[in-house]
C-alpha cells in the first residue's frame, strides 16, 4: 500500500466541498478524499446554492471540487466564498474539460481514478493543473 503524505498539521482538520449532481460519483469523491485525509470533513452539496448555504460559517477550505461550467463559476458567490476561505478549486464537467485549467481553478476530467483525485491533493497547486485519465488502448 502506498503511503500518503499527511495532509495537514496534527490536531487540525481540514474542511473540503464537493459540488455535484451526481450522487454516486459525489460520494466516491467523499471516499476518496477520507482515504486521503481521515480526519477530514467533506461538505457535499448538489449545486451553488445547495454549497454557499451549507458553507455557513466554515471558515477554510482546503480544496472545493465543484462540477459546473467555467463562466457561471467564476461569477457566482460560490467562487467568492471559496476565494474567502483560501479553498484551491478544482473544476468538473464537460465545459470545464474544454475551457481547461486557470490560475483561478485546476481541472478534473471524467473519467478520473482515485490515484487523478490523490494526485491533487497532495499537490500545493493554485490553479492550472489538469488532470487527464489515462487512456489504456
């Protein structure tokens, strides 16, 4: 089994967001980000306004997945409140995919393994990475 670098300093727990409509995909996600981080807390929403409300008065975010299209993203409050909370984004979705990484977000293309997910978390990144599936034909 490969061992993970420690996400966080000890005693502190870090709070992460995934935005997604899909439910099982979300929950994957979920897993995977506790297998990174036991200690973690993962706030899952089902769109922008599902998240906004249930960030409430969290006051960081390490990493906020969020499956939308670039343009609304970046004009919404979501954005800001990431922003807010010094969260890294990292977009999902198809328009995503085609619009490609930012210095304001990282991009996560479909399908993606558990080792694409690891691979952004345990990278200090700040925006303008993607990451591809490997294609195996």
């Amino acid at each position: 089994m490969t061992q993970l670098p420690l996400p966080t300093e000890p005693g502190r727990r870090d709070t992460y967001l995934v935005v997604m409509r899909e439910v099982l995909i979300a929950q994957d996600l979920c897993l995977t980000i506790c297998e990174f981080d036991p200690a973690a807390r993962v706030i899952l929403a089902r769109d922008m306004n599902d998240a906004i409300a249930k960030l409430g008065d969290t006051p960081s975010l390490a990493v906020a997945f969020v499956e939308e299209r670039p343009a609304p993203f970046a004009r919404s409050g979501l954005s800001g409140a990431i922003a807010q909370r010094g969260g890294r984004v990292v977009l999902l979705g198809e328009q995503a995919e085609a619009h490609g990484p930012t210095s304001d977000w990282d991009v996560l293309h479909k399908p993606f393994a558990t080792n694409h997910v690891l691979s952004i978390l345990s990278s200090p990144g700040s925006g303008g990475g993607s990451w591809l599936p490997e294609l195996n034909i």
